[in-house]
C-alpha cells in the first residue's frame, strides 16, 4: 500500500512542482492530447446547487488552473459554459511563470447555438468563442457572428473525426476538456479523451440533485488506469487517469513497484494544504 505524510503547501513550494509534474501528459507534445478536467464528491456528484464551485478546494483550484495554463485551447459544452458563467481564461498567478503566452481560449461546444449562448459569448469577449456543429442552422452562425462572436463550424461525419479536425485547423496540441458529465460522455465514446484529471471533493452529498460525472444513453466501460494521485490535509483526491489502458490481468507492468500505478515517489511530497 503507497501512503506518505501529506506536505503543507504554504511550507513547501516544491510541492508546486509535484503538482505540476504530475500533471505532466503521459502522450508526446507534438501529438494532440484531449485531458478531461473533473470535480467530483466521493459519490460522484458534479454540482451544488447547479454548480461544481461548491465542491471546490484550494487544491482543486491549483490543478484546475494549472492544466489551464498548460492548455493551448480550452473546450467545454454549451450546458456548463451557461450554468458556470464561463468568461475568458486568465493565467492564475501561481502558475503564471511557467507560461510565456497568452491565456488559451475558451471554445464552447453547441449543436443548436441557443440565443442564450451567442448574448453570453457576445459579452464575454474575444476569450470566448464557439465551435458549431455541421448541421447547426446557418441562421443560427450568422446570428453569432453579427453579435461579434468568433464561430468555428465543425465537419460533418464521425463526430471523433470532426472534432479532431478543429484542433487541428486551430493547430493546438494541449487541449483541456471541462466537461459538462453530457458530453464528456460522448467525448470518452468518441474515444476522443486521452486522460481524465479527478478532483475528488472531501464530501459525500446525500440526495444530490447535480448530475454524475459521465452521463450517457448506452453503458459503455472504459478501463482506466491511475498515473498520479495527491491528497491534502484537508482531505480531498487529486488524481490523473489515462484513458483505455488497460493493465495486464492480475499484473503488474515492468517497472512499476507500487502495485497501484502511482506516479510520486514514496519520499517525495504528495499533498496540499486546500
Ligand atoms: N464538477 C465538474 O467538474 C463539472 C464540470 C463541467 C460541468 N459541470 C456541471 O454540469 C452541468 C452542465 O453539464 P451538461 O452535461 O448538462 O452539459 P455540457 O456537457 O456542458 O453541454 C452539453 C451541450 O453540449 C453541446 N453538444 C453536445 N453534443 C455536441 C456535439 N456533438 N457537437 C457540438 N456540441 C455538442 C450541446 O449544446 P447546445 O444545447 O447548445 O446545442 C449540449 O446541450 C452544469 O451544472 C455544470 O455546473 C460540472
């Protein structure tokens, strides 16, 4: 069993650096990376109050902000850009040494471009832009467009395909996904999500009303396997998981002595103060 003493984050900037490491892609930079980025009470709720900040950590922010600077573009549904209030990405300052380039942008993903959407992206600036399905309506993007709004409309066919082809017409490698549990789902059946970045909230909600993680019509599993996990003295889980690797039955893989796939090192530090 892999436990260490977690490390105050106030008292040891070092475990910036394990954090940031950790959050290191497994998949070479040149080749394009999707990484979901999810917060999640130990049950699996999504929300409080039709929000996720609730559920939110100081240490939970660290990761969120951090696989935003290591972003070339921010993707995100329609549904959580409007439940969230999403604007433009800003470089938190914690991590603002280690980027030397503008904030990504945000790219909002919609099939019916709502009136709703096109007001809040209009409001929000250059920062916030959309990405349209083929079929969305023309009257629907020229509307988008006249209120200012950049639009990139999608391809049509196989829906991996079509979203593979947008990162590269934008030409981004490190893409982070935020979700919403609806399209993560079809972004995993897509086989279009390299790695999932969990944030595990220090609460079980009893009767939760927000929705799962995932959410899907069919059930489908996708095997997983555990790259970095970090606590913190308050409590929460912060792990990387890879997608679709699957490890050997009842084996361990050459190399790996923790018998749980967990990327630092026993002496090394392994938590946050949030
Ligand atoms: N805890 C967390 O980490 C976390 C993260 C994200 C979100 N959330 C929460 O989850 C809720 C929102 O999630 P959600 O699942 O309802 O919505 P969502 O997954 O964010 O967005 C769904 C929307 O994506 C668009 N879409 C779906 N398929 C598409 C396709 N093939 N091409 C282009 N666009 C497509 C559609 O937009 P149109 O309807 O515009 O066509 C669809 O309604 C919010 O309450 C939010 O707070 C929590």
């Amino acid at each position: 069993m892999h436990t260490t003493e977690p490390v105050v984050l106030d008292h040891d900037p070092a475990a910036l650096d394990v954090l940031w490491r950790a959050l290191e892609p497994e998949s070479p930079e040149s080749t394009v990376s999707i990484r979901a980025v999810m917060l999640a009470s130990i049950d699996g709720t999504t929300t409080v109050d039709g929000r996720s900040g609730g559920l939110g950590t100081p240490t939970d922010r660290l990761v969120y902000d951090a696989m935003r600077a290591r972003a070339d573009v921010i993707l995100v549904g329609s549904g959580t850009a409007l439940a969230e209030g999403y604007g433009p990405a800003r470089t938190s300052e914690v991590w603002s040494g280690r980027r030397d380039r503008p904030a990504p942008p945000v790219i909002v993903l919609t099939r019916s471009l709502p009136d709703r959407l096109i007001e809040h992206c209009a409001k929000a600036g250059a920062g916030v832009q959309i990405a349209a399905a083929a079929h969305t309506p023309p009257e629907r993007i020229e509307a988008a467009r006249a209120a200012g709004v950049t639009v990139h409309v999608m391809r049509g066919g196989d829906y991996a395909e079509s979203v593979r082809a947008l990162l590269t017409d934008l030409g981004v490698t490190a893409v982070t996904f935020e979700g919403g549990p609806r399209l993560l789902g079809d972004f995993l059946t897509a086989r279009l999500v390299d790695e999932l970045v969990l944030s595990v909230a220090p609460e079980i909600i009893v009767g939760g009303r927000g929705p799962g993680l995932v959410i899907g019509a069919e059930e489908k599993r996708i095997p997983m396997r555990v790259a970095a996990a970090f606590s913190c003295p308050r409590g929460g889980l912060y792990t990387r998981w890879v997608v679709g690797d699957e490890r050997p039955p009842g084996g361990a893989r050459e190399g790996d002595d923790t018998g749980a796939g967990a990327e630092h090192s026993h002496d090394g530090p392994s938590g946050m103060n949030g």
